[in-house]
C-alpha cells in the first residue's frame, strides 16, 4: 500500500509513530519558514508540515490544491495554542521526512468548498464533485443502509436472488425502457419496471422467503424523488399475509436507520388510507407536525353563508400566521384555485379568539366560536377554509398544510408509517369499469368480497384492497399487496376490469399458466432504497445519494447520454429513425 494510516484517523494515541499518508491537497499554507498543508481522503484532514529546508523537500512551494501527495513522517503534538478543536485530528500533526507527486491537478472547473454550484456543472465533473465530504458521507452512508438491510434480510432467513434485467414488456403503471434483440429482429425486450412477477414465480417455485436489493427501471418524469433508475429492497413471503410483511420490512427499514444514527427511529404507526385522506388529504401523509384538517361541516349546516351551505366545509389552523399580508394570502388563494378550488376563505384569529376576515360578517357568533373551537385556533393563527366535494377539499387543504406548515427534511427525525386499506378500485372508466389503483394482482380485502358481485359502480369503489405502503416524512418509500393465488378470485377480477381470457393470457401468461400448479398463498413489498437514503441523510433530493444520477431533464452530463446511436448499429439490429416532428 502507499500509505500505513488515513489522514482522519491520526490521534494522540499515534505521537512518535512513523507514518505514510497520501490524498489530495486540501489546502496549502505557506507561513515563510514552513509549509502547512492540509492532506484530506475519504477518512478526514490531517495536517502535515513540510520544512523547505529539509534535504529533498525544496519543492514544496510547486504543490498546489487537488494534487495527489504522499508524505512520510512523524506524528507530534501541535504546538500549543494551535490545536483544531474543529478537526479530530486537531491535536496533532505529522512532520515530514519525504514526499512524493502522485498526480498533478489542472485548475478546477470550480471550487470544490464552494456550495451553491451549478447542478449540470456538478454532474458533468461528478468525479470531482464525489471528493466533497458531503457526497463521501452520503455514499458511505448508503452503504452502511445496504449492508443492514442484508444483513437485516438473512437474520431473517430470507434468501436473496436475482432476477434478469432483460425480460417481456409487463404493465407496470409506467413506460418500458426497451430493448432491441439482435438475434430477433423487430423483437424487444424490456428493462424491468419491478421484479414483480419473477418473484411471485418463486414463490411457486417453492423459494419461501426471497429478497433483491434490485435496480429497476421506469421511463416516467424526473423529479427530486424520482429517477430513471432506481435500487429498492424487494421482498415476497409464501404463506403470509399482511402482517407478515410489515413486520419483516419495518425490521429491515428500522436496522437501516440505527446502522447510520445510532438508534432507532420512533415505533412505526399505521393509519388506513381513509383516515390518512381525511386528517392529511394525502395517502402519504406527514406526521412530524400537526394542523390536520378539520371537518367543519356540522358547524356550518345550519349556516346562510351560501358558500359554506350544503357542501362540506374542511379548514386547517396555521400557528402563527396571522401576520400574513393581503398579498401573501391573495397568493394562497390562487395557490388553492391551482389546486382545484373555487376558492379559499382565509381569517385570521385576534388577541381575544376573536375572527377578522371579510366573510366574518356573515357567519353567527356561534359558528364563529364553534370554528375556533374546531380547529383549536388559538391568538394569531391563520385559518383556511375550503368548501365543495370532500375529495377536492381534502387535496386543496392537504398541500397547502405543506406548503405552509412542513419542516425541513432532518428538522424533526423520522417518523415512518404504514398506510393500510387502500381502495382496490380508484375509480371508473368510460365503459363503465373499474381502474385498478395498483397491479391486478392485488387481493380484495375479505370483508369486501361481497361488494364484488354488485353491478354499481359506486359498490365497487368501496372496496378495500390488501395493499399498503410505507410513508415517512410525506415521502412514500414502498408499495406492497398480498397476492391473489386463487383463479376463481382473479377471474372475477379480470372480469370486472374488462380483460378477456385471451387478453389475459397474451399479458400475463407466464404468471398464470404458473399458477395453475399450486401457487401458496403470498404477499410482499419493495422499499426504495434511494428514497430511504435520502430522508436518513437528511437530504432533499435523492441523486445527493446516487453516485451518478440523471438530471431533472434524464439527461447524463458526465458521460452526454442519451447519445445517437451508429447507423451501423441500427442497421444491424434492423432499426430506422424516423424524423423528429416539427
């Protein structure tokens, strides 16, 4: 090796030790009669002092910073009044004997201490941008997340295997990437949105307890939580059911966090995705801090507030922020007609709980006090209030809860929790049939069967389904479901989505010729390890995770893919480009 020790990791502990370093230059001081230079690598800094009139170290005054060194020499105390409280390796020093340039360094395409750099331009040089301690702690801590979740997985006897990137195209809920097959001309396979199937195909095959930490790939718009690809932990259980997967994920996701903090986050809750709609009006709510909303509709059904008459009536209470200006609440009213309203009536509470608002005039004094009581409004809050159809309320009020109220990322830890309950259906197409809100594979919650035989639609979409996600920090980390394995079930499923026998077979043939041959019961899940990271980092976008992500565009600046491809190649695998429209 061409070093003994690693510059963070030097301690009093190693005074009078001959050492070896090597790293980049950090940062060079030239104080006249010696050199400081600051010697950094994944580890830390550490200080080394470089006398010019030493035999064979007159060239120190050439290095310059992000040059490749290594130094020899002895560690010593600092001098005192010189230790660096802000460095563990503040307390001492290595003076050296011997360097050597290792690799010399161009100017910098920019400061690598300097933080508000362009996105693109990061990218483009992202092995320079991965030098910073920030991209070194957060790639160090994905893999301390990864390295728990195995280890996690095998404590609980799951067995881990890999399914194969090049498979069929499967209706996923999102685009395919595809691929062209040379052998096969004018034949595609596709990148796997998930391993889904595959997995449901161990379960057949009698593997009862599978895991992947697993890349998949989906072709649908980027944003600070979504990318291309992505690495998530996957996992299916034979006969299992609900319980069996909360309980082996929250195990996994739990050892992930205290690997990285040191201890483990709060118990995780569970909320149906009814409740979580009406008190958050997201199945991904955030639970770090309150100002839920608030049925208001009793209060006001007596009410000659036209506005407020007939329809139901939701407000939330924003702490503190009666000091808003007329313009600062005009923009929130357009903010909530964004969203679907046809308006926001906003008040703002006095010193004495008394209401101040244009609409104030035209509710009684006891549906004022009744609203201050409702939603706990206490002196100098804000209060909004939509009104309409439930579901739009419900939404409107939601983002706006976060708009105004939601705290940083790492401001109050991690508070993950499961949402259970989904509606099996998330509503009707235009001939009449119900659209599935996950993979028709999902099994109708038992107590909703019956509901499955009635011809009204309305019926049909108040069936729950055994699906469930983990939320934490209003991020959804994962979706899971437990399986339909009887055929008589997933007939009357297909059924009712309108796919025939045939249809049925051209898509999902594999699965269900499989299942013909005595499929167990089963049920599983997938977290997205990115967005796990990410949250345990305290970061606000996932590619601060990802070594090489994509940008907000799918665009690669480092390596400028996607790039055309050689008519060569194209003709070999029979391909033409058609001409890009006008």
């Amino acid at each position: 090796m061409l070093r003994t020790h690693e510059a963070g990791t030097l301690r009093t502990s190693d005074v009078g030790t001959t050492v070896t370093l090597a790293g980049w230059i950090d940062a060079r001081r030239d104080h006249g009669g010696v050199v400081f230079v600051d010697l950094r690598d994944h580890t830390g800094l550490a200080q080394v002092v470089i006398d010019p009139a030493a035999p064979g170290l007159d060239t120190v005054h050439r290095l310059r910073g992000e040059w490749v060194i290594a130094v020899t020499g002895e560690v010593r105390p600092r001098p005192e009044g010189t230790v660096n409280d802000d460095l563990d390796t503040g307390e001492v020093e290595v003076g050296v004997t011997s360097f050597e340039v290792l690799a010399e360094c161009e100017a910098l395409p920019f400061p690598l201490d300097q933080e508000d750099v362009d996105e693109v331009l990061r990218l483009r040089h992202r092995y320079l941008d991965l030098r910073r301690p920030r991209m070194q702690r957060n790639l160090r801590l994905r893999s301390q997340v990864n390295h728990a979740i195995r280890s996690s997985m095998e404590a609980q006897e799951f067995v881990e295997v890999e399914t194969p990137m090049l498979i069929a195209s499967t209706p996923e809920g999102a685009r395919d990437f595809i691929v062209p097959s040379r052998l096969h001309p004018g034949a595609f396979y596709a990148l796997p949105q998930s391993p889904q199937l595959f997995k449901q195909l161990l379960m057949v095959g009698g593997v009862p307890r599978y895991y992947q930490i697993a890349r998949c790939l989906r072709d649908e718009d980027l944003r600070a939580d979504r990318q291309f690809e992505f690495m998530q932990l996957d996992l299916e259980i034979a006969f299992a059911e609900q319980e069996d997967v909360l309980a082996a994920t929250s195990e996994a996701v739990i050892s992930a966090v205290e690997a990285v903090t040191g201890f483990p986050p709060a118990p995780i809750e569970r909320m149906t995705y009814a409740d979580a709609m009406e008190r958050y009006g997201t199945d991904k709510p955030d639970i770090r801090f309150g100002n839920e909303l608030v049925d208001l509709t009793d209060v006001f059904a007596t009410t000659e507030f036209r506005a407020f008459s007939g329809v139901t009536v939701k407000g939330i209470s924003v702490r503190g922020a009666s000091e808003f200006t007329r313009n600062k609440l005009d923009a929130l009213i357009e903010r909530a007609k964004q969203l679907g309203a046809a308006g926001l009536v906003w008040m703002k509470v006095g010193e004495d709980r008394s209401l101040e608002a244009p609409v104030a005039k035209f509710l009684s004094d006891d549906e004022k006090s009744a609203l201050v009581s409702a939603l706990g409004a206490q002196s100098n809050d804000l209060l909004l209030l939509v009104a309409g159809e439930r579901a739009m309320c419900n939404k409107v009020l939601g983002q706006l809860r976060l708009d105004l109220c939601q705290p940083p990322v790492d401001a109050a830890g991690l508070r993950f929790l499961w949402v259970v309950d989904f509606p099996l259906f998330e509503g009707v197409n235009d001939q009449g049939k119900p659209i599935p809100a996950h993979h028709p594979f999902t099994m109708p919650h038992a107590d909703d069967f019956d509901l499955l035989d009635s011809d009204d639609p309305a019926d049909l979409l108040k069936v729950r389904s055994q699906s469930y996600d983990l939320v934490c920090n209003g991020w959804e980390l994962g979706s899971g479901s437990v399986r339909i394995h009887r055929r008589d079930i997933q007939a009357r499923i297909f059924s009712l989505l309108g796919i025939s026998e045939e249809e049925a077979q051209a898509r999902f043939g594999f699965l269900l010729d499989a299942f013909k041959y005595g499929p167990p019961p089963h049920a599983g899940f997938a977290v997205g390890l990115d967005r796990l990271t990410a949250l345990i980092a305290g970061e606000e976008n996932i590619r601060e995770v990802i070594a090489y992500p994509k940008t907000q565009k799918g665009a690669d600046p480092l390596t400028n893919a996607p790039t055309e491809i050689d008519p060569a190649q194209l003709q070999e695998l029979g391909l033409r480009v058609l001409p890009r429209p006008e």
